[in-house]
C-alpha cells in the first residue's frame, strides 16, 4: 500500500485533523487502526503493516526488538582457596566441595560447572580420588585413572568439568571430564601429564531437572588414614539457554 501522508496534527493532544484522517485509506483509518497492526519509520515515510515476520534468532515484544540466541547465565563463580578434609569421606565417603541452587532451569538448558583444585595427600600412602558431580538426582562419577602418590609438601593439581544437558523434562544427560597429575609437584614445577589423573565418563536420567535444581561437587578418597587436604582455588558455573 502506498505510505500515508499524515497533513496536520493538534500539537496538544496528538489528534489529526479531519485533512490528516482523510490520507488514510479504508483499511487503515484511525477508527480502523487495530494493536496487530504496526507503525513502521517515522514522518512523512511512515507506513503501517498488518504483519511482521521475524527470522530466527529474534522476538518482540510490542514495540521492542530483541535476541533470542544462545545466552550464557553465570550462576556462581569463586576462588576462596578454601580447604577441605578429605579424610572425612575415605573409605568411598565423599566430602561435598560446592553445593549451590539454580533456578529457572528450561528444557533445552545446559548447565556446566568448571572446578579448579589442588590435593595434599600428606597421608604417607597412595590414594585413589573419585569427582562426583550432580544435579538433583543425576549423578556423574568418575574415578582417576590411578593413585595419586603421597607427599608432605608438594601437591597435585586438579581441574574438573562436568555438563547437564536437559533435552525434556523426562530426558537428561550428564557428562564429566578431569585431567590433572598423579605424582604432586611442588610449587612453579610443571606436572607431567604422562602420568595423568585423566577422567571421562557420561550418565542420563528421565527425572524432571527443570524449575530449581542443586548443582554439587563432591570429591572422595580410598582411604581415611590422615592428612588429605583438597583446597578449591577457583570454580564457576553457567547456564546456557537453547535458541
């Protein structure tokens, strides 16, 4: 149709003449002017449009233009270098690290949690840590691929991912990953990773993990014999949500 062409205004109240009204064609008057109907431009290159077909990626919201792509939601993050006794979960007992609840989790929503830490194992014989990482009744836990050995001094160093995927509110996945060493090396020296305390693994679930869920990490020693110190250095966690 061809853009009306809008003559007079009254300045005080906003309403068009009778000149003004008379541009209007039939379909498109004032009287006739619904909310589906949009306004398109402004001045003189106005024109109105009955509907507007969004390409994938965006939504309005009456008048407002927005993106609907992936969007990342930081729901916690931290570096407390805070410590834990890891005696207090040997014998297969796991000591809970992080324990926090995320909200307004949607189908179609990952949530993905990275953990950075060290171990002391101060115990004076080798020790087998097995990560554990849940959400609601999902579970994920994986094992080293071997012992890590005894030092009084030096530490072995630690980062662990785990990701859930809530595919519908009856189907979820987990999967977790983790490399570190296996022989602590003091501070400033390179570990090497020949000797990996390497972790993969993956599990599913048809609970419902939508609405508020709690996101754990929990990590346990093969044995109680003391001392076994994990100190959390820095750890963070997302949301994604889907397009």
């Amino acid at each position: 149709m061809t853009a009306p062409a809008i003559t007079h205004t009254t300045a005080a109240d906003g309403t068009f003449s009778a000149a003004g009204a008379a541009a209007w064609d039939a379909t498109h008057t004032l009287a006739n002017l619904s909310g589906a109907d949009k306004l398109l431009g402004a001045g003189e290159g106005s024109s109105v449009v009955d509907e507007i077909t969004l390409g994938s990626g965006l939504a309005m919201t009456g008048t407002t233009l927005s993106a609907t792509n992936n969007t990342s939601e930081v729901v916690g993050a931290g570096a407390p270098n805070q410590s834990f006794d890891l005696t207090n979960g040997g014998g297969g007992g796991a000591v809970t690290i992080i324990s926090k609840s995320i909200a307004g989790i949607a189908t179609g929503d990952q949530l993905a949690i990275e953990v950075w830490y060290t171990i002391l194992n101060n115990s004076g014989s080798n020790a087998l840590y097995t990560t554990v990482f849940s959400l609601g009744g999902l579970n994920m836990t994986c094992a080293d691929a071997g012992n890590t050995t005894a030092s009084a001094t030096a530490r072995a160093s630690r980062v662990s991912g785990g990701m859930f995927s809530i595919s519908a509110s009856n189907l979820a996945y987990a999967q977790q990953s983790g490399v570190g060493v296996l022989t602590p090396t003091a501070a400033d020296a390179g570990g090497s990773l020949t000797v990996a305390a390497s972790r993969q693994g993956w599990n599913t679930s048809t609970s419902d993990l939508t609405g508020t869920q709690t996101i754990v990490f929990s990590v346990a020693s093969s044995t109680v014999t003391t001392t076994q110190t994990l100190i959390l250095h820095s750890y963070i966690k997302r949301k994604v949500s889907a397009v």
